[in-house]
C-alpha cells in the first residue's frame, strides 16, 4: 500500500505528516490546519492476507 506524500483535494494542498491504521494525518500547506483521510477516500486499498484454514489450524499445505 502506497500512500501520496503530498495530495490536492478541493483546491487545497496537503502534505502527509503521519499514517495509521484506518487513516493517514495530513496537514494544509496554505493555512497548516491539520485533516485526517481515509485510505478509501485517498482511493488506495490496503492488501489483506488471510492464511488458509489448514494454515491456521497447524496443518501442512502441500502443492
């Protein structure tokens, strides 16, 4: 998952301070107000791994 360091939304201009689970901290580079976006609102997608079922209760996958 990459997230931009700098984005423009509605005509402002952000600069990217902090990442976190859910969301990433922002700051205004015109006014320096701070706003938190979230990553469907950015439009990135966070990569979800699950193991298999065999993997999680201790069993051995084979090809």
């Amino acid at each position: 998952m990459k997230i931009p360091k700098i984005i423009s939304k509605e005509g402002r201009e952000y600069i990217l301070i902090k990442q976190y689970e859910r969301y990433a901290l922002y700051k205004d580079m015109m006014t320096e107000s701070r706003e938190c976006f979230t990553y469907d609102e950015l439009g990135v997608l966070k990569e979800v791994v699950k193991p298999s079922k065999t993997a999680r209760k201790g069993g051995v996958i084979v090809f």
